[in-house]
C-alpha cells in the first residue's frame, strides 16, 4: 500500500481549509469528488480521519497523516522552486572573454538581453586582446570566445558572425604626416597593439612588424586610440570604431600601403569537443539576433 500525491493534496487541503466546499474550490473539484476521494483514503487505511462536523475535526489518525501530509508537499513545494531556480539559471556561471571592440560596443547590450533570459546565472565578463581569448577559452578559464578569429583554429568550433576591416590610422597632427608617406617615414612612428602574437601562429603579423621600428603593448582601446589622436603612434582601428565614435573620424587611413587593411571575421568561438552549457547556447543565440538586428 502507498499513498499517492493527489490523495495526500486533497486530505491536505480539507484539513487546512476545515470544510469540503472550500477544498473542492480551492481544488477545482465538486464537494463529492472530495467527499469520494477521502472515503476511499479511509477504506485504505482502514480508519476514520474525519470527525464530519462543522467545522470538520481530524481524528487522531487525521493529524498524523495531515502532519505527514504537510511535509511532502512543503518538501514538494521546495523542490519545484529548486528546478525553477534552475531553470533561471541560478547556481550556474556563464563566462566570455571579449575583445575591446565588441566589449565597447555591444557588451551592454549583450549582457541585458542574455540576464533578462537568465536572471540567476552569475556571468563574468573579461575583456581580453584576440590572442589571449583563444588562449583563455583553449586554457577552459572561459567557456566562450567573443572577438575576431585567428587565421588558424583547428581546436575550435567557430560561429562566424559579422566581418570588419581593420584600417591603419594615422593622424593629421603627427609631425612626420603627409597626404602621401613613405615607408621611411611609417617606419618612425610607433605602431600602438593590442597584444603581440607569436609569428609562427600569425605570419602576416610578423610582416607588418618588420615595417616599423618600434611596437607598443597597450591592451587598452581608449588608450590606443588617444595615442594616435594625439599624434603619438599609428594603430590598426575597426572600422566599426570610427563608424560609432565621431572624435576619432578625423584619422586618416593610410591608404597608400598595401598593408594598410585587414579583413578580419568576428564570432564567437569554444574549444571542440566541449559540451556547452545552456546558458552558453542562449548566449550565443543572443548575440546572432544582436548583429542581426544591428548589421
């Protein structure tokens, strides 16, 4: 013999309730229905739960089921708000690493169209060069990749999303500019990077370095950009940046290099193999439907 959930619900809520026409409302059942199911529940059991007066009383048999009753369905109840808490995405982490670019431009966006699908889910943004997202994402510090991909990625799967051109820029302002330079004279100014990658893994990057005679490091896009502004340096910019910031359309693309352009695909990117969770799937549904509105 075992007692099923619906007789436990519905001896429950006549005990709670005190009489048989509030528990066949609160169950959307007729008073008979309720009537029927708690004769059979007796017949089961063998003895009387119910002294049927007005209001109803237990029997003492009543009060043990109605204790016993009262903890399954709170346990019951604790479970359902678990899986609902879940399903939001609670007790879960979603993490990305993110190139300046994207991160400037559609992170916000990003981020406030993925948490109204999954409010609970802690995510952790980082926003790293393209380099080092291929490395965080292969090392597992990150379950996706966000940002342009490398010329070769046979370890991961990749979702191509939008494609940019990267322009080298120069300033007006610089002293050594002219409306046609030389090769001698880009080799002076410094080319301001966001991360330097091994030649081996890039051989077109190990081209463009040998063009100048001094690199800097700096991960920062603000800071890349306020150096050519000022005259400081050259620096490879997306166009996506001078279409969304009026202050830095003053640059000019040194067009007269052959090298002066880069075609780059941006996407998202993980490692093979790897079973992504569901909030990683959303996320990457979440940006197709972005760029596809934005493009």
């Amino acid at each position: 013999m075992r007692l099923e959930n619906g007789e436990l619900r519905t001896f429950h809520t006549l005990a709670r309730t005190g009489g048989f026409r509030a528990a066949a409302k609160e169950l959307h059942l007729t008073q008979s229905a309720v009537s029927q199911a708690i004769k059979q529940l007796e017949t089961k059991l063998g003895q009387p739960l119910l002294i049927r007066e007005r209001p109803i009383k237990l029997t003492e048999a009543g009060r043990r089921l109605y204790r016993h009753a009262d903890d399954q369905l709170r346990q019951e109840q604790l479970v359902l708000g678990d899986l609902a808490r879940l399903a939001r995405g609670a007790n879960q982490q979603l993490s990305v690493a993110i190139d300046s670019t994207n991160n400037r431009f559609a992170g916000p966006d990003l981020i406030a169209q993925f948490s109204q699908q999954w409010p609970e889910t802690r995510l952790r943004i980082i926003e790293q060069p393209s380099r080092d997202i291929v490395q965080s994402v292969m090392s597992g510090e990150v379950e996706l990749g966000l940002g342009p991909f490398e010329t070769r990625m046979p370890q991961f799967e990749c979702i191509p999303i939008y494609e940019e051109t990267r322009r080298l820029l120069v300033s007006p302002t610089h002293p050594l500019h002219q409306q046609q330079m030389s090769l001698s004279q880009l080799r002076k100014i410094p080319l301001v990077v966001s991360s330097l990658d091994e030649p081996d893994q890039r051989p077109y990057q190990e081209k463009l370095r040998d063009r100048f005679q001094m690199i800097w490091q700096i991960s920062s896009l603000n800071l890349r950009l306020n150096l050519i502004d000022r005259g400081l340096a050259v620096g490879y910019v997306s166009d996506r940046v001078t279409c969304e910031l009026p202050q830095v359309q003053h640059l000019r693309a040194l067009s007269e290099f052959e090298f002066a352009a880069i075609q780059r695909q941006v996407g998202i990117f993980f490692r093979k193999g790897r079973e992504l969770s569901p909030a990683a799937l959303d996320f990457i549904g979440v940006c197709k439907d972005y760029w596809a509105q934005s493009l």
